[in-house]
C-alpha cells in the first residue's frame, strides 16, 4: 500500500460546482471569442483565451469544446452480483446492526476470490476497507469464515482510524482520508494497485469538518465520489446510519442531508423483521430503492451463518458472516410501515374528535403558527404522543412545515384562510415560514404568542383557555 503519510499533503479535488467542467454552460461565459484576456466574473481572475490547432479554446489551461449529441451512444451498466457497475456512488443506509458491513465483506470476498457475479467473474481484483467502525481484525475473520487464503488477502487493503497517541514517526500505518479532499490521492493507489471495490464505513466519519445536515458540504462529498466511481468504472459504496423511527420512505431514512440519497446513484436500503427477543425469528432484507436510469426496485433476503473462531490474540469468538443472497419481494418501506401501526394501537372516532378540538385551540391560543417542538411537549402532557397529533393533522385543520432559515424547525400552522385576512401572505404556509425566519417577520419564534399556557391551563374546544 502506497504511503499513508502521503493524505496529509494530498491534493484538493476540484468541484464541479466551483471549478468549471468541460462542456457546462455558465451565463457569465462570453458570447464571442476574441483572442485578448477575457475576465471571469465568477471566479474574480483573469485568463487569457487561445485555440488550439483544432479549433479547440484553451481557457483556464482546459481544453475546452463544445461536443454535439451526434455521436453520443446508450450505455449500458453490468451488475456485480446486485450492485450497479459504472453508475457512480453508493450509498447503503439501515438502522444499527442490520448487516451492512457483513454484505459489504460478503462482496468484497466474492471480488477477491473472482466468483462475483458479473463482469469480473473469474478474475480476481483488490479492495479496500476504509474503518471507522469495524476493527480490521472482524473483518478478516469474517473473510477467514468466507474461506479467503493468505495469498488472497494481499488483494484486501485498509485504511483504519487509529489513536495518535500510538502513532510513531512520520509514517503512520493507520489514517482516515477525509472526503473530498482525498479522493484525487485514493484513485491513484486504487489504480496502481487494482483495487475495484472500495469500502466507506462509515461514509460520516470520513467528511472532515463538513456538516452531514448540510445540502452544499454533502453536495460536494458526495459529487466526488460519483465521479471517481464512474470515471473509473468501480464500486464506491459508502455505509451508513438511519435515522431513529420508522416514519418516512427508506430512501427518507437515512441520516443527513437529502443530498445524500439525492446525488448517490445508488441507494440500498436495509432493515430486519421479526421479534428481536428471538434471534431465530430475524430475517435480513435490502432493496435499491434507487438504481439511477432503472425502474425496478429488487428486494433481497442475505442469510448469515457463525463460526467459532480463535483470533491471533488467543481470544476465541464467535464470527457472524453472510453465506447467501436470495431475490425477495419483501418491501422495506412496507416493513416500516407495518411497525409505524404496529406501534401505535388505532384511535376511534371519539378519540380523534377530541385530540383535534384540543390541538386547534391549542395554537390558537398561541397565535396562527407554533413550533412543533413546543406543541408536543404539550401533548406528552396530556399522554398523546406525536404519532397520535399526526392522525388528526387534517381533522383539525392544521398542517406542518420546515421554513427555510439557518436553524429550521418544524412548525405547525392553522390552515384556514380567514384567519390570515389581511396579511401579506400568499398563503397559510408562507405566514408560517415567514414567523418562524428570524429577520423577515420580526417575530423570531419568541414572542408572547409562542410562550406555554400557565400551569394547569390546557386549550379547549373553543380554542379559549380552561381550568
């Protein structure tokens, strides 16, 4: 493996959205092409524009042209094993221990050994397992359990999280790449040493400083990843985290930015059914709810097996490995709506009635618009939960929103247009964005109308204040 202390000095990668791509568009881009120093307002500097013997204009020391649809062809993408081959990023999200590292050394095991489904069948290539989580130690005692030999395992490479404080010299043998800035460095040791699959685990250990939850900083992560996996035609698969709770699509459900499942070609979503106090009864699923250029969604069931095994260090343990994966129709979303009503035991007409009496006149007490935060605490209080508010949302006449602000939070509003006559608003909605954006109504979400009812006091039918 070529040297690790080499990520520090690493080249930045340049992104798209701030770089320019050969073949994009830009307004500011000038409409003819005179052969003088041409300045870009963009990016603040000057170059100067030339053309090369070809025709071609040589800008910013790009070659740059602008190609026609004539010659561009359908390109089809092969599948190693399930995952999609030349596409571009993958991203694998599920709830915790639900097998997503078992599945990704069930691949990489296949692709070392040349038996993946596929291109590559029968011809044996490198991976690499980028750790934050998992110790190297279980992973090559889950590809022991798989059956890899010494020989084979010179094709499995590592990047792991160490302390620094054991760290020696100016040559650590451990270190974590950070994203995007590492990715340039990654191609070339993946190139040089024939590595097709590559293992991010977990994919938010590996960002740097940059914020999960935010669109831009995941935007670029996530950009980069695509590019290398399809410019090079190889698997970049990124495991992570869900959110806590079933609500939401699985494509929802993963922890972050939107950016996240947005931007990734491919998205694969895990999940378990059954009874956890019984082990016997657990089954594990996934399904690409997302495979870009692709309609179909394919669910598949992956089976574990356990070996008894003694690691080098003398202790013995016992090794969960992944020995099959079979087509399934079972559907993850419809696994997460059977525990969302599962959860919840139904409500009856009378209860609904009531619940939604006491929420409108809960906000209406408080004004038009509450953050949802606040009316939950509230109904704890009166031993609803929020899954029980969301029930009885259209009942009452009240709906909820995320505004558009440096901090968002979800707010509630009331939904009847009388109760906006007169306000310079389009809509309930926009009253509520604009109450809750600090700055644009000169009301921060700290007003009089927003404080609790004093103790003892709850919202009535009639929305006015009772004992």
């Amino acid at each position: 493996m070529a040297d690790l202390g080499n990520l520090n000095r690493a080249t930045s990668y340049l992104d798209p959205s701030n770089g320019m791509v050969a073949g994009q568009t830009f307004q500011t881009f000038p409409q003819t092409f005179p052969a003088e120093t041409v300045g870009n307002a963009q990016t603040g500097h000057t170059s100067i524009l030339s053309r090369d013997d070809k025709g071609r204009y040589i800008y910013d020391g790009k070659v740059w042209d602008i190609p026609t649809l004539e010659d561009v062809r359908t390109r089809s993408y092969p599948l190693i094993d399930f995952r999609p081959l030349g596409r571009g990023h993958e991203l694998d999200s599920g709830p915790d221990d639900c097998g997503k590292t078992a599945l990704a050394v069930y691949s990489a095991a296949r692709i070392v050994t040349g038996t993946a489904e596929g291109p590559w069948k029968d011809e044996p290539h490198d991976v690499l397992f980028i750790l934050t989580e998992d110790t190297p130690e279980m992973i090559k005692a889950q590809m022991e359990a798989l059956g890899l030999t010494d020989e084979q395992f010179k094709r499995v490479h590592r990047f792991t999280q160490s302390d620094i404080n054991e760290l020696s010299g100016d040559r650590p043998d451990d270190a974590t790449p950070v994203f995007p800035r590492h990715v340039p460095l990654l191609r070339e040791m993946c190139r040089n040493a024939d590595i097709r699959m590559v293992v991010i685990d977990t994919l938010v250990d590996c960002i740097g400083g940059a914020n999960s939850n935010n669109r831009d900083d995941m935007a670029k992560v996530v950009a980069a990843l695509n590019h290398w996996a399809a410019s090079d035609n190889i698997l970049v698969v990124s495991i992570h985290h869900n959110i806590k709770g079933n609500d939401g699509t699985a494509k929802q459900a993963a922890a972050g930015a939107g950016t996240l499942t947005q931007k990734s070609r491919t998205v694969v979503a895990f999940d378990i059914d059954g009874e956890p106090s019984d082990p016997s009864s657990l089954r594990h699923y996934f399904q690409l709810p997302k495979i870009k250029g692709r309609a179909d969604h394919p669910s598949f069931e992956f089976r574990f097996s356990a070996k008894t095994m003694t690691m080098d260090d003398g202790d013995v343990q016992t090794v969960p490995y992944v020995t099959e994966v079979l087509p399934s129709d079972v559907s993850i979303d419809e696994l997460r709506a059977k525990r969302r009503t599962d959860a919840e035991p139904p409500m009856d007409a009378d209860e609904k009635s009531e619940i939604a009496a006491e929420l409108y006149g809960y906000i209406l007490d408080h004004g038009k618009h509450m953050f949802t935060a606040d009316v939950q605490k509230w109904a704890e209080g009166r031993g609803w939960t929020a899954k029980n508010l969301r029930k009885v949302y259209r009942e009452a006449g009240v709906a909820q929103t995320k505004q558009r602000c440096p901090h968002p939070r979800s707010i509630l509003y009331l939904t009847d247009p009388a109760l906006y006559e007169g306000e310079k608003v389009k809509d309930p909605e926009q009253a509520a964005q604009l109450w809750g954006t600090p700055g644009k109504s000169g009301n921060s979400g700290k007003s009089e109308e927003n404080q609790p009812l004093p103790a003892g006091k709850s919202a009535g039918k009639s929305g006015k204040s009772e004992p």
